[in-house]
C-alpha cells in the first residue's frame, strides 16, 4: 500500500470549503453559468447547504439550486475568461441535464485531481452541456475545482457539472477509467509504504 505525500493535510485544510462562501464573502457580483444555457451576473447573500439565495443587479433576489450551477467567476474578469470557454459540439448535442443522483454522475478522484494540482498538469474539463476549460487546477474540494485559465484567470466549476477531465494526449481522469489505471501511482508524490517485519 501507498499513498500521496502531503494529500490528508490538503483535505483537511481545503475538502470542506465552498466557492459560495467565497463569492458571498466578497460581496461582489460573479457570473454565475447555469444548466438550461442561462447565464446571470449577481451577488450571493446566502449560502444554505443545497442552495444559494443570489441578487441579480435591477432585479428580485432569486433562490438558485446548486446542483443548477456549472461554473462561476468574478464578474470583473468576464470580458477576459468568456472568449476562452469553448464548446464541443458532439458534447453538447447529447442533451444532457444537470445529474441529480450523486451515483450518477461523472466523478474525479481526490487522489487523481492531488497530483495534477501539485505538478501543474495542463488538464482539459468538458462539462455536460459541453463547455471546455482548459487550464492548471488551482484548488479543489469537496464541491468544486478551481482552474486557472490562460493568464492566471480563475474559474471555479462543480464537480457535479463534469462531464469528462483529460490531459493534452487524451487520457481520462475520470474514476472509471482510473480505478484500472491508477495514474496517481506513478506520480513522483505516491510513496510506497515499507512493508513491516
């Protein structure tokens, strides 16, 4: 058995923290990008543990449902992140909705998401209604995966909007594919535990 150096305390410090308490503590407007194709600009004044309570500029506060939510930003930074998400269209022709069965959705390992942060991996995240990112991971936890795009720009997405997570030659970080391949063994922060005598 083995087990990445420096990992637990990561988790420990980081796997709790929300972007949403984040946003809130701001108290500036971020974009927020929605499942249906809808996009808003607002500010959080309440994060509850299966929904935000949101202020869109002009208009009623609104009640948003997290599992709604594919990615955010600070509003400030839209002018430059916006031209850098791209569509993949056979993605995005599939149609497909926000997963309400945690089961059910595309899911990324704690310990293949450590080692690509640590050795700044350029990695590929394509959501379900087929947006990519490309970028380095920045921060993750239990909820969401910040990336830094071109620049140093941040975008925060829920790990509940993923639909696949990949490096430039292609290879797939999802539990799926990796539960056989195991990549964050190879890592240089995977230490193998001497057996003992």
């Amino acid at each position: 058995m083995g087990h990445l150096l420096g990992i637990k305390e990561y988790l420990d410090e980081k796997y709790n923290t929300s972007i949403f308490d984040q946003a809130m503590a701001s108290g500036k407007p971020w974009e927020f990008y929605l499942h249906d194709r809808r996009t808003i600009t607002a500010t959080v004044l309440e994060n509850r543990k299966w929904d935000i309570t949101v202020q869109i500029a002009g208009q009623a506060k609104e009640e948003l449902q997290k599992i709604q939510v594919k990615f955010l930003y600070p509003a400030d930074l839209n002018e430059s992140i916006r031209p850098l998400i791209e569509i993949d269209g056979k993605v995005e022709a599939l149609g497909l909705k926000a997963i309400l069965s945690p089961g059910k959705r595309y899911f990324v390992k704690n310990k293949s998401l450590f080692p690509l942060m640590k050795e700044k991996e350029v990695v590929f995240f394509t959501l379900l209604e087929g947006e990519i990112m490309r970028g380095i991971i920045a921060d993750f936890s239990r909820y969401d995966i910040t990336v830094s795009l071109k620049g140093g720009r941040p975008v925060t997405i829920l790990r509940h909007a993923i639909y696949n997570v990949r490096n430039k030659e292609g290879r797939s970080f999802l539990r799926s594919f990796q539960e056989k391949h195991r990549d964050w063994e190879k890592s240089p922060l995977y230490i193998t535990e001497a057996p003992q005598i």
